[in-house]
C-alpha cells in the first residue's frame, strides 16, 4: 500500500477506476501497443490492470516475448519525481544488491518513457514480471524463511550507501502529526484519543538524533511479492527517502509481523525481527532501540489516518482500504494496550 507520491494524493480520482490517475483515458490497446513499439518487446498480445495501491497506474504487458510490469506514472508526477523513482530502483539493486525487478531500457536506451497518444502524454517505465503475484493479493501468509528474507531485504535497503534527494511525503511516520491534523476529522473518536497521545510522545522525538538511512517506507504485503524462481522480492520504491533507518522495521510490524487475527503472536515475532535485522549487519542504537515501539504504533496509526480519509472519499479500492483500516484498528488497540516490548 502506499497512500500516494510525496505529498501523497489518497483522494485524487474519488468514486474512478485507477486509469484515470494517468493523462490518457482513452482505449488501453493502442495505448499499450505503443508501450511495445518503444520497447522492442516484440508483438503487443493482451494486457491486465493492477487494481490494487494508491497511486500510479499499472499493468501486466504480454507480448510474443513474454510478459512485463508496467508503471504509468500519475498526472500528478512530475518528470523529476518518476526519474527520481527510478534511480532509487536502480541504487538498491547495484549498490545494495536488493532483489527488486529490473527496470527494462527503450529503444533509445533510456529506462524512461514518454508515451504520446492523441492529446496525453505519459511517463512510463517497464520492469521485470513476477509470476507469483503480492501477498496482499495471494492471501497466503509468509513462511518463517520467506519473512526471514523480507527482514533481510530491509537490511540490505538500510545498508545501501545511497542517500536520495529528499523530500517531504505528508505520510511518512515522521509527519504523522501534520496528516492527523489534515484528517483527524474522518477518524472514530477512540482512534483519535489513541493517536494523540502517541503523537504526544512523538513531540519529544528528535529524528535527527536517530540514525538515517535509505528507507523504502512502505515495506508491506502489497509490496513483497514472490517468484516462480523461489526469490522473495521488494517492489514500488515510490514514497523511498532518507528518514530514521527504524522506520522500514516499523512498518513491517504494522502489517507483515502483526497478523490481526491472532495478535497474541506479535511480541514473538517483534523480537525474532530485531535479531533477525541485526543478524543481518545492522546492530540498532539503545535510542533506536526505545523509540522503535513507539514508532511501530505510529505505523498502526497512519494505516488507520490513510484509510479512513480514503474510505471519506469512496476511494477505488475499497478492498485495499478495508484491509488496512482493519488492520490498523486492531494494531493500535494491541500495541497501546497489552505490548510491554522490551529493550
């Protein structure tokens, strides 16, 4: 899930299907042969919508060479931000060796792409295909080894020496108080009194007093997708930044540790996650250490801010939303309530 780009658009198309996030909104097979046409991808066969997230529009291309994931970026993009998007891809996979899906260059070697058609323009990129689908859409829960490689992966994000541009995206943990205030008023009242009074606790936080790293953000079952080649793989590095490394823990712990079906499991799995980090090479300051649980309620938090002002405004994946409002919910209740985490 991501709730959009920087200053992320959770509400931009209200009630639409997510084709109308991109500039063309027109036939999608002309649309989609052009796509071929500028990547030498051979003959366009058919092609299948993503429903699924807050932002872009994607796709499954098939052609007479295989299949391929395409990203059409949202209207709402500037050129800088999808050139930003890339070279983030493009860092975690040849300075951090992260497994992600490459990203396929043009016929003019640029793996940026403009497609014009009648009056819209449209920035495309095209990436590697998984066959295994995301676990959001699978339904199916990761193994102990296939979470152990998530942790991994994050790891590997937050060791990578590369520090992004960066920019402000109202979402992120760190900016929680700005976007409660933006939404506050879509939120249940026993939600509300829960999170102001983390925000509370985050006042006395100082970001800067915690070490920074390159951070994916949005490290979640929508996000992890599996491959036929028995590979675990991290996708969407679109709302990636330079914030508290501990932020990519948080976040798994608001969605791929916590199962709301059986919350009793969490303080395990929170435990087994920062050895599991650590082993990884990262050994977490006892600052990062005392903040961390604060900020994993605040990763329950934001699920429960982002989806109710999306659910405000009959937003297109209602599924999604429901998901992580429900979610959220039961994280909040769970964590400010029975979790006494150790440090």
């Amino acid at each position: 899930m991501s709730f959009g780009k920087i200053e992320r658009h959770p509400s931009s198309y209200p009630g639409i299907g997510s084709q109308e996030r991109i500039a063309y909104h027109g036939d999608l097979k002309p649309f989609m042969e052009a796509v071929v046409a500028n990547y030498d991808f051979g003959s366009y066969v058919g092609h299948e919508i993503k429903q699924n997230g807050y932002e872009d529009f994607n796709l499954v291309l098939e052609t007479s060479n295989g299949k391929f994931f395409t990203k059409c970026f949202a209207a709402w993009r500037s050129q800088e931000e999808c050139v930003r998007y890339i070279e983030m891809i493009q860092a975690a996979l040849g300075r951090g060796k992260v497994t992600t899906p490459f990203i396929y260059s043009n016929s003019e070697h640029s793996p940026l792409t403009t497609i014009s058609i009648g009056d819209s323009d449209v920035w495309v990129c095209t990436m590697e295909y998984l066959d295994g689908g995301n676990v959001w859409e699978s339904q199916e829960q990761l193994s102990t080894n296939e979470l152990a490689a998530v942790v991994q992966e994050t790891a590997k994000i937050n060791s990578c020496q590369y520090q992004p541009t960066p920019v402000k995206d109202s979402w992120a943990i760190t900016n929680a108080s700005e976007t409660y205030q933006k939404n506050k008023e879509r939120i249940e009242e026993r939600q509300r009194q829960t999170i102001e009074s983390l925000l509370g606790e985050l006042s006395l936080v100082r970001p800067d007093d915690l070490p920074q790293a390159f951070v994916h953000g949005d490290i979640r079952s929508t996000n992890v997708m599996r491959h036929s080649d028995g590979k675990i793989y991290i996708i969407d590095f679109s709302v990636a930044n330079w914030y508290p490394r501990i932020v990519d823990l948080a976040v798994l712990c608001s969605d791929l540790l916590f199962d709301p079906k059986d919350p009793e499991k969490f303080p395990d799995m929170y435990s087994w996650a920062l050895s599991e980090y650590q082993k990884a090479g990262i050994s977490l300051s006892e600052n990062e250490l005392k903040t961390l649980p604060l900020f994993v309620r605040l990763a329950h938090a934001m699920n429960v801010i982002g989806a109710s002002a999306a659910d405000s405004n009959n937003y297109i994946s209602a599924e999604e939303n429901k998901y992580w409002l429900n979610i959220g919910k039961k994280g909040l209740d769970f964590t400010t309530g029975e979790w006494r985490p150790e440090n």
